[in-house]
C-alpha cells in the first residue's frame, strides 16, 4: 500500500500546479468521534472514487477499513508515512482546478491502475482494482431487443426477428 500512496502522492504533487491546504471536516453526528483510521478509510474512499470514478460498496469500505487499521498497527516507519500522505492527497485533489480536472484523473487512473495489476497479490491491489472493475466492466445484461419493423412490404406490419 505504501507503494500505491507514495506513488500517488507524487503524481498528484507533479500534476498540479496549485495546491491549497484547505482542511474539510466531516460531522458524522455520533456521541464519539470517529478513530483515526475511520477518518484515513474515508480519505482513502474519497481518494480511490475519484481516481477510479467508482462507488465503494460497504462490504469494500470495511475491508479497507482493516487494511488501514493494519497499516497503523506497523511499526514501520514507511507504513505510518503513507498514511499521513493519504491526508494530503485529499486537500490535493480538492484543489485541482475545474480545467484540469479530466486531464489529470485521467493520468493518474492509468498509473494507478498500472501499480495495481503489477501486484495481483496484495491486498490492498486486489481490493482497488476489484471496486474498478465492479465499476467499468460490468456485465453485458441480455436487453430484450426491440422488434424490428420490416418496411420492405411498406404495410406498416411489425415482424419480430429475435
């Protein structure tokens, strides 16, 4: 995962030109506050829809919830630091301006993606690459065809050719 953020991190950083540290908060309307890694799993999902231009399920959102809390269970240095990276990776993309927006999605998809499919055993790649493909691959569903109007004879008769 760190790879992934990292590697992020650094398109996002090339790829603008204008960067703003605008803070959002989010009120979940509960008695506590949500953890720390509630509030990364979030920033992860916000981050990933946008890239990928897809809708976690709940079923995903808990899985990348564990991952997140794995990450920040480690006692490794990088792993901490890509956490803290998924922060800023949000700030950045809510400053991306209108004009660049398709440009810029567009280029990091493609390298994200790209990061992904080279790693089908992690499971943070499994997990992303799977919300994408739900996504933009969905199955062709058998639409009942309409009939077809034969006006070879010019009667106006609809025969069905399915």
């Amino acid at each position: 995962m760190r790879y992934y953020v990292s590697g992020l991190f650094l398109m996002l950083a090339i790829s603008m030109t204008f960067i703003s540290a605008n803070a959002q908060s989010h009120d979940r309307g509960t008695a506590q506050p949500p953890t720390k890694e509630a509030v990364l799993t979030e920033r992860l999902v916000f981050v990933f829809e946008w890239i990928l231009e897809a809708h976690f399920t709940q079923t995903e959102r808990v899985e990348l919830l564990r991952i997140v809390e794995e990450y920040s269970r480690s006692a490794r240095a990088s792993d901490q630091q890509a956490l803290q990276n998924i922060a800023e990776l949000q700030q950045k993309i809510d400053t991306i301006p209108a004009d660049r927006v398709v440009e810029t999605r567009s280029a990091i998809q493609t390298q994200v993606l790209k990061q992904m499919r080279s790693q089908p055993d992690d499971p943070t790649a499994r997990l992303i690459l799977s919300v994408y493909e739900r996504t933009h691959n969905k199955p062709v569903t058998n639409q009942p065809s309409q009939p077809v109007v034969d006006r070879r004879a010019n009667t106006g008769i609809v025969v069905d050719h399915r």
